[in-house]
C-alpha cells in the first residue's frame, strides 16, 4: 500500500509507516496540482498544511485516509472526503501543551513588550520608562474557544492568578463551572475581559467571527491569537493597537500564512510568530507517529481512533 507524505513530519511518523510495511512516498515541494498528478495509486495521505481540495479526492480511487499530523483540518475538504468514503484522521492532544505553553508565552511577551526591549538592548538603547508593560495576574481573561487548547491555555491562566470568562457554544455550564471558569456570550466576553485569546477551530462558523464590531466592543488591553488565523479580522485588529485602544497583541496564526501585506506586522505592540505553537521537538513527535498510526489502523482496517 502508498502513503504520500506531502510536509515535513518527524521521521519518528515516517519509521513508524516503513516499519509497517507501507511503501511510503515523501515530496515536500508538492502542492495540490502536484498532488493530483501523484494521487492516482496512493492508498493514504499524511499531510500538515497541504490543501486537500475535492478535486484530489474526485482523482483518488485508492485513497482510504487522509490524516494530519496536527489539531486543525480546516485545509481538508471534509464534505468532499464525506462524499467520497475516505477517512479524515487529525492528532488532537500531541501537540497541545506546546500550543498552550506558547500562548502563555505570546501574552507575556506583548503584555511585556519584551521583543521590543531585547531590540533596543541589542542597538545598544538603555530605556526602561520607554516600554509601558502590563501585569496579566489582575486580568480578567476570555477564552474563545474552550476545546482541548482552551482548556489547557485556561488552567495555565488560572494558575497565574486570573479570572475566567469563556465563550464556547458547545460546552456545558456545568463543565466549565467544573474549571472555574463563567460561561458567557461572546458581547458580554469582549465587554468584561482585559486579555482575549482566541482557541476556536477555523469553520464557517468561527471565520470572521470577532469582525471590526466585536473589535470594537472589547474593552481590554490584549489580545492573544494562536488557534488559526481567519478569526479575527487582522486590519481591524492592526488599528485597534495602532491607534492605542488595545495596548497590545501577540499573534502566531494568520489568514494567509506566510502572512502577505498584513498590516499586523507593521504595528510595534504586535508580537508576531511564524504559526509556532506547536513546534517544539516532543509536540512533533507525538502528532507525526498519531497521524501514523491512524494510517496503519485504517490500511489494516481497525478501528481510526482519531477520525
Ligand atoms: C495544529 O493544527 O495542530 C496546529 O496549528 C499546528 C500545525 O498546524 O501544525
């Protein structure tokens, strides 16, 4: 059987394919036409951030699974999957205390404006009364989004002394009364928070859901972006820091990613990453050999646990 792997995974995934006999296809320069000229004989996909459109599925009788080595599978059509018979398997907890951990990192540096510092120490400046750092422990904080990283992100916040609000439509009162956290409304969120991050999945649900209205409406000091980007919208978000009315930003996931003339990279308060969140080395591992798995279990027709 052919697995194609179209990104970069740890070669712990990769071992864990050969050593189960498949005949695997690596080619990290594809994108999606290049796909559709390989597809024809490929009986699984591994993918990351290559765009599975219909189109690929329309041209794969083989294909039984298309599986992500990482949380999100808003770069898969599900519906053309769906309709197609083919399995869409993800790795949802391997990499999410990375992604956590990077969230509280993001909020420390912009609420810290600790890039901002280390450049002007690194040109050789020495002034402190010229950053105007924010505390996080007296913060009310607002999640978006209370699945796994939400929830993760969450107890990291509650550790350090903050209250919680959540907007989470598919959660239960009791469940969040369970962490300590205040279900609510998304207005009532914006309204009553000083710190918003943002840990919702990108679906035609979410995309846009905080616009220049609900921009408009938050009434804290910093907002933390790290699920995907297409959430938030960024112009709105830019001026809303530019001008001052949020102090500051820290921002891992754009809508077009690497980002092009986003006008988040030029306002100094943002804090910009390149969708790091779940790069650390455990976190790579971990969601190379889940998604590796869900290959091998679907080709040998057990149960995907993942799907
Ligand atoms: C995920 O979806 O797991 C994260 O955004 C990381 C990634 O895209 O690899």
């Amino acid at each position: 059987m052919k697995v194609l792997v179209t990104d970069p995974i740890d070669d712990a995934g990769l071992a864990r394919l050969r050593s189960a006999g498949l005949d695997v296809e690596t080619d990290f320069d594809i994108d999606t036409a290049g796909v559709l000229e390989k597809i024809a004989d490929v009986d699984a996909m591994l993918i990351r951030g290559t765009e599975i459109t219909r189109e690929v599925f329309e041209n794969a009788p083989n294909l039984k699974i298309v599986s992500r080595a990482g949380i999100g599978v808003d770069n898969i059509d599900i519906p053309a999957a769906t309709d197609h018979g083919v399995i869409v398997a993800n790795a949802p907890r391997g990499n999410v205390y990375a992604a956590a951990e990077h969230t509280i990192g993001l909020a420390f540096n912009a609420a810290k404006q600790i890039p901002q510092a280390h450049m002007q120490v690194q040109a050789g400046g020495w002034d402190g009364a010229s950053f105007d750092a924010l505390e996080l422990g007296d913060m009310t904080a607002g999640i978006v989004g209370l699945g796994r990283l939400g929830q993760e992100v969450a107890w990291r916040l509650d550790n350090l002394g903050m209250d919680l609000l959540a907007y989470d439509p598919y959660l239960g009162e009791a469940r969040a009364r369970q962490m300590g956290i205040e279900l609510v409304e998304l207005d009532e969120l914006l309204e009553r928070v000083d710190m918003l991050s943002v840990q919702a999945r990108l679906t035609d649900e979410t995309r846009g859901l905080i616009g220049p209205e609900e921009i408009d409406r938050f009434a804290g000091d910093l907002i933390v972006l790290t699920s995907r980007g297409g959430i938030v919208d960024e112009p709105a978000l830019a001026d809303a820091v530019e001008s001052g009315e949020i102090a500051a930003a820290g921002v891992d996931v754009f809508s077009t990613e690497p980002p092009e003339d986003n006008p988040l990279l030029d306002v100094e308060n943002v804090v910009v990453t390149p969708h790091l969140g779940a790069k650390t080395h455990n976190a790579q591992v971990n969601v190379a050999v889940t998604a590796a798995d869900s290959i091998i279990s679907a080709l040998e027709g057990d149960l995907v646990q993942n799907a």
